[in-house]
C-alpha cells in the first residue's frame, strides 16, 4: 500500500466514528468556538468530547489556538481535500 492509500484510510477511519463525525460538524457550525462551549453541546462527558478533538485534530480536520487560559477549535479542509485528491 503507498502513502496516498494509507493517508485516505486514516481519513475515512476517523470520520467513521458517528460521535466524531458530530463533533466535527460541531466544530464546522461554531468555527472558532471554546473547547467548553463545543462540550457543553453533547451530553457525554469533556473527557470524550476532547478524545474525539484529540483524534480530529491529529488527523488534520480541525486546529486549536490558544488564547490566555482558552482553546479556540478551527475547522480546516485539508483531509477533505486529500481524500478528493486521491480519489
């Protein structure tokens, strides 16, 4: 397998996740939001909701910045990009 296979499966396997995929539409919808305000939208716990940015931001669908004591939560399009690249 080369690169642009193994790159376009880690991107479909991390929209796999139902919760992920919520979480990053949450993000999408509330561009620029606090990590708080994006956990205040789900009723699982900071724990899992920071789990799921943790693996989106990795991927590259999302950025955090840091404001003084804040995490600001940035969509960005580069996997999706990627995977219609390598479609």
């Amino acid at each position: 397998m080369n690169d642009g296979q193994a790159d376009l499966e880690s991107i479909f396997f991390v929209l796999s996740d139902p919760m992920r995929r919520r979480v990053l539409e949450a993000a999408v919808a509330h561009n620029g939001a606090t990590v708080t305000e994006l956990c205040e939208l789900f009723p699982v716990s900071r724990f899992a909701v920071m789990r799921h940015l943790n693996v989106l931001e990795e991927a590259g669908f999302i950025r955090r910045e840091a404001n003084g004591r804040e995490r600001r939560v940035y969509s960005t399009d580069y996997p999706f990009e990627e995977a219609i690249a390598q479609w």
